[in-house]
C-alpha cells in the first residue's frame, strides 16, 4: 500500500471515533492554519482586480503572434526535446542502483536504507531551476546543465516511486528465490523487476513528459532550449514572438501529453 493509500486508511478508521467537537477543532485549526497562510503569502484579490488591466495590456501587446517567428524556434525546440530524452535517460541510469538500497524489503539494512532515502530526498528536494543556475556556473551556458539538472532532480523523485514500487510487491516469489540460494542480483532481476517493470515505465513516461515541461523553463536561466529564445524576445519588447514561444511550448507539452498519456494506458492494460 502507498503512503497515500495508509493515510486514507488513517483518515476513515479515525472518522467514525471523532466527535462533533473533535471536528469543529480540527476544522478551526484548518482555517487558522489558511489564514495565517495567507497572511504570509501576502494575498490581495484587491491587487489582483487592480492588475488586471495592466495584465490585459500586456497579453493585448502579444497579438497577432508572429508566426513568421516560429520557423526560429524549430532548432531550440527540438534542443528542448533533447535535454528531455537525456534528462530522463540519466534520471534512470542513477535512480536504479539507488532505488534497490533504498527499499526496506530489499537493503542489506537499515543503515543504509536510511541514507539512501535521504540522498533521494535530498535530490528531489533541490529545485531544478536551482540546479540548472550551479550547473550553468559550473560547466557553462548551454543545453548540458539542463540536462544535468533534470537528471539530478529526476533521480531523486523516480529513485523514491521505483523503491517504493520494491516494497509493495508480493514477497512470496523473493523467498521462494532465497530457499533456493539465489544471490541479490538473481533476486533482482527474477523476483523483483517482473513485479515493478510495469509501473516504472509508465512513470518513466510521466517523468519525461514533466523533464519536457521543466527544460522549456530552465532555457529562461540559460540553460538552453525554447526558454533562451522565450527569455529573450520578452527583454527585447518582442512580445508578439514571446507569443509565438508560448505557442510552440504549449504544442510541445501537449503532444506530449497526449502520446505519454497513451503509451502509459496501453503499458498499463497490457500490466492487468
């Protein structure tokens, strides 16, 4: 059972014991914890009506898109593709060792599953924005530290659901294979990626189909792809091909959407 399916659980064993008063609590210190957030976060629905017009100005400069733009963008939209595929391909390629560690059924003890756990929180914790601004520092401008820094962050959140993936399989084929002697890896390989190959690829496309949407933001701190040529028709006053950028983005995302969205119903189907 995932960690969401326990908290559901959680949730209806302790509905029924609650009280009325319980509730009213629990719904009181709910609202304070809203209110108390939204006084940090500084939200005005005042500043948002006042905007506005000057945000229907801004959209109105982007009107017509010039198309005649968009035959700029096929270069740096295929490098957003790019940085995407290698992105998730080294997400994978670092995930995988990790995620074997990282799965209490399956580390060698608990030591190390505890380290590894915190080295893919730490991983999926660091913002890939962030990532991307150390690695362009580090390496340079360029679709590279784009790549890198989706494979960090990539690593961190596929190397939580494959373990997570390990733990819920069924153990009764792993002792059969331990009755019989066999090693980690026969294990591995035998009782274990039978039981999760299924769901790893469908979240490998859900993954990529994120790294796309990220690399077309992560061009904006110049780290290549579509968001360099986003970045730079808005400080140029271009709005009309800023406009165009966000076409050929959203096309992107879409189609990628809609293939990813597909092969993970047909891997899905072909699981049952």
């Amino acid at each position: 059972m995932t960690t969401f399916g326990h908290f559901q659980l959680l949730l209806g064993s302790q509905g029924g014991r609650l009280s009325g008063l319980q509730r009213g609590a629990i719904a009181a210190v709910a609202v304070a914890i809203l209110w108390w957030a939204a006084l940090g976060s500084q939200i005005s629905f005042v500043d948002l009506a006042q905007g506005a017009p000057w945000m229907a100005d801004f959209i109105s400069r982007m009107f017509p898109p010039n198309l005649e733009f968009a035959a700029k963008l096929v270069k740096p939209a295929i490098e957003t593709i790019q940085i995407a595929i290698w992105g998730t391909l080294f997400a994978i390629v670092m995930a995988v060792p990790v995620c074997f560690l990282a799965a209490r059924n399956i580390s060698p003890n608990v030591a190390v599953f505890h380290l590894m756990r915190q080295v893919l929180n730490i991983a999926r914790g660091i913002n890939e924005i962030i990532l991307a601004l150390i690695f362009v520092a580090a390496v340079g401008l360029g679709p590279f530290p784009g790549v890198l820094a989706l494979a960090l962050h990539g690593a961190g959140m596929l190397g939580k659901f494959f373990a997570e993936s390990i733990e819920e399989i069924d153990q009764g084929p792993i002792e059969a294979l331990r009755s019989t002697g066999a090693g980690p890896i026969q294990i591995i390989i035998f009782g274990v990626m039978p039981q999760v190959i299924t769901a790893w690829i469908a979240v490998i496309l859900y993954r990529f189909e994120t790294n796309l949407r990220q690399a077309t933001v992560l061009g904006m701190v110049g780290a290549g792809g579509i968001g360099f040529e986003l970045v730079g028709s808005m400080k140029l006053f271009q709005y009309q091909d800023t406009a165009t950028c966000i076409l050929v983005i959203v096309v992107m995302v879409m189609t990628a959407d809609f293939i990813s969205s597909r092969l993970r119903a047909r891997i899905q189907e072909g699981g049952h």
